[in-house]
C-alpha cells in the first residue's frame, strides 16, 4: 500500500514511521509513506497557502489553488483509492473504518490547519473525513500518523505473528484481555492460576470472558456496534 501525505509541517510526519513497526512495514515494501510539503504549491514565492476568510472572523483558511495543484499533480502518477481529509468534523476513526482502508493501495492524506481547508476542495476533491476523536488538534498531522498506524500494521505480513492483529481491541468490537508476563509473582501480585495451568482450550475461553467482561464494565456502547 502506498500512503501520500499532504501537510504544510512535514517535520512533524518524520518520526512516526521511522520506528518499530511502520518502520518494518516500508523496509518490508509492504506500505510506502511520501510526505508531501504543501509549500511546493504556495501561491507566491513566500510560501503562501493561507489567506483570510471570507465573511470575515479570526483564523486563516488553508487556498483551494495549493491544495487542488497538490492533488492533481500526485493523482497524475496514481489512481487514488480515497483522497482523505483529516478534520475534528469527520467521521469518527475505529477498527471498522481501518480494516476498511487497509484493502486500498493509494490513498491520499490531506492535514488540516488554522481554520481549515476551503470548502471547495472538500466538495471536488476529498472522498472521505476523517477525525481520530472529539477533540481538536493544532493540525491534522498528529491524526494522519494515528490513521496511518492503524492501517499499516493490519497489512498482511507487517506484525510478525500474524494472528495477532486478529485479537486487538475492537475486532469483534470486543476490548482484549488482561496480558501478564514474567515474574510469576511480583510482590505478592500473582498471575491468574489459568494462565499458569497449560490448558489451552481453558485458557482460551478465560480470555474470552474476561474480553466480554471488560467490554461490558467499559465499553457497553460496542456491544450495541454490528
Ligand atoms: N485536526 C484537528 N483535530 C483533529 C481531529 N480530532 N481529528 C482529525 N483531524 C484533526
């Protein structure tokens, strides 16, 4: 899968996906990231890609002219899946949305900042709005590397064991359950007696209660989600 972002602060994006497992992805080819620096297709030689708004207000709007050159310009060199802007006003990101997206292989990010994007490229070019929770972020770069986490490490062959993608949180709209490692016994706080009995089938089905436990006591809205 090839991931194409947009931003006007493409420092922010570098880090990300240079560790652990988006790391293991791109060295692996099995997910490739270009971040884009929106400044490439500013209106002036300053570097402009913001103006006021119309109407008038505090906070400057993100041009329709850097952001549709950007586009069409990336869209020569590949067929986009979904061109996708991150925005506090999109459909909220879970587990259903990210298999989802992990079947593409181009998309496009688009990071939001000030007041927004015009609305006309929302309107002509964007195919999907994302937001990663009720709350607002200085910009859609932190939400960006969020959405690209959640999809590339459901590729087929980016976590080792590839079952283990299966069992997280939210598949099945169940939460997971408790893990524990070694010691056995950490200052008297002892690991549950099942896990220590090598029963596999019993093992399993513990896991299981305790996932529909805590989904219950936590997370009863999921239980309602199909
Ligand atoms: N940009 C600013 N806040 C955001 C959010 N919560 N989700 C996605 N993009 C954003």
């Amino acid at each position: 899968m090839r991931i194409d972002i947009i931003s006007v602060l493409p420092e922010l994006l570098k880090s990300p996906f240079e560790h652990s497992i988006m790391k293991r992805a791109q060295e692996k080819q099995l997910l490739e990231v270009q971040v884009h620096s929106l400044r490439k297709w500013a209106v002036n030689d300053y570097g402009q890609v913001d103006d006021y708004q119309y109407g008038g207000g505090a906070g400057m709007v993100m041009m329709c002219e850097p952001l549709a050159k950007a586009i069409e310009e990336l869209s020569k060199d590949r067929r986009y899946d979904e061109v996708i802007y991150l925005t506090p006003d999109g459909e909220t990101l879970n587990q259903k949305i990210a298999n989802t997206l992990s079947l593409k292989e181009n998309i496009l990010l688009i990071c939001g900042h000030y007041k927004g994007i015009d609305e006309r490229i929302r309107e002509h070019f964007v195919t999907k709005e994302i937001s990663i929770g009720d709350y607002v972020l200085s910009g859609g770069e932190l939400a960006a590397a969020v959405l690209v986490d959640t999809i590339g490490r459901l590729l087929p062959g980016v976590l080792n064991d590839e079952t283990s993608a299966l069992f997280d949180s939210f598949q099945d709209n169940l939460l997971a359950p408790p893990v524990y490692t070694r010691p056995e016994d950490f200052r008297g706080w002892k690991v549950p007696d099942i896990l220590m009995s090598g029963d596999h089938k019993k093992i399993e089905e513990w896991r299981h209660n305790q996932s529909l436990q805590r989904t219950n006591e936590r997370r009863p809205d999921l239980s309602d989600e199909s």
